[in-house]
C-alpha cells in the first residue's frame, strides 16, 4: 500500500489528535503563533509537530514551551529588540541598516550584491553565523529531548538535496536544526551538522505535510498551515533578482499544492502578499493566523468527534 492508498484508508478512521505542520515563508510565519494561540484557546495541543524554516522555528518554540501566549510575547520582546535590530550582516546598503528588520537588510544585501563579482566568486551573500545566533536567541540551548511536544525538523542534504527530518534521535541542539532548515540557498552558506551540510528544507517540503503523513498513527490527523507567497498577476519583475525570485515563488506555489494532498485539514492564513522578509506587523499576521484558524475550527473539531 502506498502514501496515497494508506491516506485514504485511514480517513474514515475515527481521530483522536493531530500532528501539525508548519510551513516555511519567512515573517509571514508569524501567522504560525496566531494559529498555535486560536487552538490552545479550543484545548487543542498537537501530538506533534513538523516545521519547516520559519516553521521550524516557531514550531519549536511552541514544542518547548506549549504556552501560545507566552511564545507569542517572547517572540514579540525579540523583534522589538536591539539585539535583533542590529545583527551582525553585511551593510550593503547603508540607506538601510539601521531598519529595524534583519530580514529587510538581508534583502538588500541579494539584490544588491547579486549584481557584482560575489554572486559569481562566493556561495553566500550574508552572515551564516548571525542567522544561528537568530535561531538560539529564539529558542537557547534546548535540544530536541527538551520539548514537551515531539519536534521535527526538515532540511535538504547539501549537495545529494535529499530531504532530511531531524527528530530527537539527532543529537543536537534545535538551534542548529532550524538554522539548517531556514539556510537559503545563495543568501546562507549550507550549515554544517555531524559531518554532513544541509541548506533550505523549503526547497524539498515547503509545507511538511507528507513527513507529517509519514510519521501519523491512523487514528490522528494532520494539519497544515501555510504561509507561503501568492504571486501577484499584476507585478512584472522588473530585473533578474526579481525573475529569479518569481521563478521561485512559482515554484514553491505548486509545490505546496502538492504538499496539500497529504493534509487532512489545509488551514491558510491570508499574508500571502506579505514580503518573506518583513517581520514589521507582526500583530497583524498573528491575527490572520488566528483568523484562518478560526474559520477552519468546525470541521477540525468534526474529525475530531469534539462537535
């Protein structure tokens, strides 16, 4: 029997709890905590948790520390900080860096130096170190062990790009797991773990739905959520940066649309349009994860029996 054929099967199975998978999309992954913040209100906590990048990230945070409001306002006191303000990236354009949005100048320094002899010399375009210090500063020291919620991490094999889930049988910490799942190829040098180097999981798994599907008992269901981009049909790229990056978006659309096949429940906050790298309302995306929650709440109590 495959994936498919077993999906199917068990369907028709009574549930009894959920795995949840969290997606990758940068600062529209904040939406993540408001769908975390809407289920705990409901007294619904996951068996486990799947994430990808930003998924990942919050994903683990919430694993460790199952208290959406908590994690929220932590999340919150980090964004508004001066330790996040000025992380240690190249200041490609001054004009920006003193923005308070690591991802903003981030940006800057791709567009930017995508057009010089770096792109074509490095691997690289930013700070790999400073992208790990972001990670422990959000979730310290913990190890997968710590988590109160199993925790599963997906990241791509560099340079076999076979999709990996670290879990507890990884002997790490979660910092270096969720640095190696939000490693952008080209932005981030491939970060290295027990002789091995692993980059984006986003690029295999945006949405971790089928690793969720794979790791569900029959009587459980799995959630998605997804925050990834949704091309505008009204916005022309306008150089090569942004060609390469609508190239991108596309492909990540229709990659999540094959991901979704593995959900039993698809839960799709509305930022979609919010740039990856803007963490600057971040009450407002919580909010939208919240929202989408909320509209999706009926029918997950249904398959839950909880009607």
């Amino acid at each position: 029997m495959n994936l498919f054929e077993r999906i199917i099967a068990t369907r028709e199975v009574k549930k009894n709890g959920f795995i949840l998978a969290l997606g990758g999309g940068g600062g529209r992954g904040l939406a993540h905590l408001g769908v975390l913040n809407l289920l705990e209100e409901y007294g619904l906590k996951p068996d486990a948790i799947v994430g990808t990048s930003i998924g990942a990230l919050f994903g683990a945070m919430y694993a460790v520390q199952p208290n959406a409001k908590a994690v929220i306002e932590h999340t919150l006191a980090i964004l508004d900080s001066e330790q996040f303000a000025y992380l240690p990236l190249y200041p490609a354009d001054k004009a920006k860096w003193h923005d308070k949005n690591w991802l903003a100048k981030l940006s800057s320094v791709a567009r930017q130096t995508l057009l010089y002899v770096r792109a074509a010399t490095n691997r690289s375009v930013s700070d790999t170190d400073a992208l790990i210090d972001i990670a422990q500063t959000f979730c310290g020291d913990n190890s997968f062990h710590d988590t109160s919620i199993p925790m599963f991490i997906t990241a791509v094999q560099f340079p076999s790009g076979e999709c990996h889930l670290f879990s507890d049988d990884s002997d790490i910490i979660l910092s270096s797991a969720i640095a190696a799942s939000m490693a952008i190829p080209g932005v981030f040098n491939p970060i290295s773990i027990g002789g091995h180097k692993y980059v984006d999981g986003g690029l295999a798994s945006d949405i971790p739905a089928k690793e969720a599907q794979l790791l569900a008992d029959p009587d459980q269901l799995v959630v998605a959520v997804n925050v990834g981009a949704r091309p505008s049909k009204d916005h022309l790229p306008k150089n090569n940066y942004e060609m390469l990056d609508w190239a991108d978006q596309i492909k990540s659309l229709h990659l999540r649309k094959h991901n979704r096949s593995f959900a039993d429940l698809f839960i799709e906050p509305m930022v979609g349009f919010t740039q990856w790298y803007d963490f600057s309302h971040p009450d407002q995306e919580i909010e939208m994860g919240r929202q989408a929650a909320l509209k999706k709440l009926p029918e997950l109590m249904k398959k839950l029996g909880r009607e």
